[in-house]
C-alpha cells in the first residue's frame, strides 16, 4: 500500500477538483490520500477542506502557516511523519493523474528505490477544456529535470530527514531530494516509458510585488546555489540542526494573537542590521515590528555629503529590507510562528513573530 501526499495554498479549487476526479478513477484504490494545506487564507481553507472532507480516502491537515513563507518541504515533512505505508507518493495538487498510476507505481516498488515521473505540460486553453486523461493533448513535455512527483520508499526518504526545509518559496526541493539520496548511494529511475501526469496550466501571481503575502525575490536563485553547494558537500541527512515535520504549537498561535512588545523601525542601514543580525537570533519574546522605508537618505542634502565624501546617512530600499529579513527568519526562526505582510507600493512591512520554542 502507498500514501499520496498533495500540499495546497490558496489555489484555484478547480484545479484542484480535477485533479482529485483523476485519483478517484483510479483502476486500484488501494492508496491512501493526504491533503495538507500549509496556511490558506480563510476562505480558501474553508472551500479546500469541505472539498477533502468529501472524499472517503482523504485525510486532511490544515496547518496554521498563514502569512508565512510558503515552505513545501515543511508541508510534505508533516504528512511524511503521519505515514504508515511502505512507499510514500509526492505529488502536485495540480496534475491529473493517469487511470492507472496506482497501478503503474506498486509495479515500480518491487523494482525501484526511487521513481520519477515526466510532465506533460497543458496549455490554459486545454486545460479549461473538459477531458478524459487520455484526451488532454499537452502543449509540451518536461524532461528528466522536472522532479516534482516521485515516488519513494518511506523508511528511505525518513533515514534522511525527508525533504530539506531550508527551501523555502519555489524550486530545488524536489531535486534536493533526489541528489541527496544519489549521494548516499540509491538507485533513481526517470520513468518516461508512458505520460502518466498531466499538469494543469495556472497563473503564478503569488511570486510577485501585487500580493501582500512574503515574496523573498531571489529565493529560488537562493535555493539553486544552496542545493549545488549541498551537492559538492556529499550531503544526505537534511534537517540536522533544526525539527523537521514540526506543527506549530497552540501556544505560540496564541502568543502570535497577543504580542508582548511593539518595535517601529525604518530601512535606515545601521539600525536595521542591528536588529535583523543582533536582536532577532536571540528573540526571546513575541513581538509586533513595524518597518518603514527610510526617507533621511533620500533627502537632497544627504545626497550631496555622500557625493562629497562626507558622513551621510544610508538605506536598505523596502525590497532589501525585504530579502535581509526573510533570509534571517529562514536562517533562524523558520519553525518560529510569524505573521509577515509587505506593501510594497508603501514600503511597510509588518512582522508578528513568536521565537520557537524546543520541545523537551
């Protein structure tokens, strides 16, 4: 028996209706389905559950990340721990499945330790269409670099801590994974025999400045460089210094509604980097930060004692800011509970954040 896991945010339910249509077709129901949603919006969480509850094989996982960083890793974590079969199905919540994928993978589980599957690619014109799987004609297909849905031996993906939750936002997750478990020496097999995912044309307008949601803007190049130097690195165990699979504790989610201190700072260089590399790695209460972005340095006679040489004052923009603060709470408060939100046309940036507490 396998258990698919599909992570989930904020996103349009009839991509995802379809794509569970395609898993309760399945040929061979004998899986098990977890739904995790990492930190919807409200109404989003709303719809997405009463859709899970819906289905007979579904188990649901709502985990209050909301006004987080997406962290996929973190999200697959959690239901990687809960699993109880012997072989563990990552998937996407906007693929359509083939009819006979359960079918396909136990086939692969006696032959493989690892399988991954390519893409077939839909156009938004397809995609809107109303298709069997077989009828849906992709646009183009993904070659052995598209590593998003794989299937594992559980025992082995847990021998190594799971997926890597440094990765936070989009990309390298998956192929993380994949050259972690080359480098402790497992076979990987990129089945491209039979197109047996689909994936479902969608907009991405959660990766931009329209949203006030967190958006770090170089994450993904960020998480690229990471996953080359864990390579060169001969790593396999991810997760050594941190909890991996980790919810967020009832408690700090209360502490998060009722913060104990009120910070107000600008981007202005020298006192924001004190805070962001000297107080925030040693938070030891919950706190409300209002950030501003600086207008002392943009003054005209500011601009000119720093064209002059002269002691002049200096800024991070909003965007630096930004980045600078998101990298620190990857980097040291990534299992901390938080609540981010950035306007960037305003340059404010709000952060309600509780520290982690280590579990005894």
């Amino acid at each position: 028996m396998l258990t698919i896991v599909l992570t989930y945010r904020n996103r349009d339910l009839n991509i995802v209706r379809r794509c569970l249509d395609s898993l309760q077709g399945q040929t061979d129901q004998d899986f098990e389905l977890i739904l995790v949603d990492y930190g919807s919006d409200v109404k989003f969480a709303k719809d997405f559950k009463e859709l899970a509850n819906n289905i007979s094989f579904a188990n649901y996982i709502y985990v209050a990340t909301n006004g987080q960083l997406w962290n996929k890793s973190r999200a697959i974590n959690i239901a990687l721990k809960k699993c109880k079969t012997p072989y563990f199905l990552m998937g996407d919540i906007d693929l359509l499945y083939h009819p006979e994928m359960i079918s396909r993978c136990k086939s692969f589980m006696r032959q493989h330790d690892c399988v991954y599957f390519q893409y077939g690619f839909l156009s938004k014109e397809e995609t809107d269409l109303d298709k069997n799987f077989e009828g849906y004609v992709p646009e183009f297909l993904g070659n052995g670099d598209v590593t998003g849905t794989t299937l594992y031996k559980t025992d082995i993906l847990k021998g190594i801590n799971g997926y890597d939750e440094f990765y936070h936002g989009w990309g390298a997750e998956d192929t993380d994974v994949h050259l972690r478990l080359k480098n402790a020496g497992y076979g990987i097999k990129f089945y491209e025999e039979e197109l047996l995912v689909k994936h479902q044309w969608h907009p991405k307008s959660y990766r931009t400045k329209k949203s006030t949601a967190p958006f770090h803007t170089r994450q993904e190049k960020v998480n690229h460089d990471y996953m080359w130097q864990q390579l060169n690195n001969k790593k396999t165990v991810a997760n050594l210094n941190y909890g991996w699979g980790e919810l967020p504790s009832e408690t700090q989610l209360q502490k998060l509604e009722r913060p104990e201190k009120v910070i107000n700072l600008t981007t202005l260089q020298n006192s924001f980097e004190a805070f962001v590399y000297g107080v925030l790695p040693e938070l030891n209460s919950s706190i409300d930060i209002n950030i501003k972005e600086d207008t002392t340095s943009k003054t005209l006679k500011n601009k000119i004692k720093k064209m002059l040489g002269k002691k002049h004052f200096s800024s991070f923009s909003i965007e630096e800011a930004n980045n600078l603060l998101l990298s620190m709470i990857i980097s040291t408060h990534r299992l901390s509970s938080y609540k981010y939100t950035i306007d960037w046309n305003k340059g404010v940036i709000n952060l309600k954040i509780v520290p982690y507490e280590t579990k005894n």
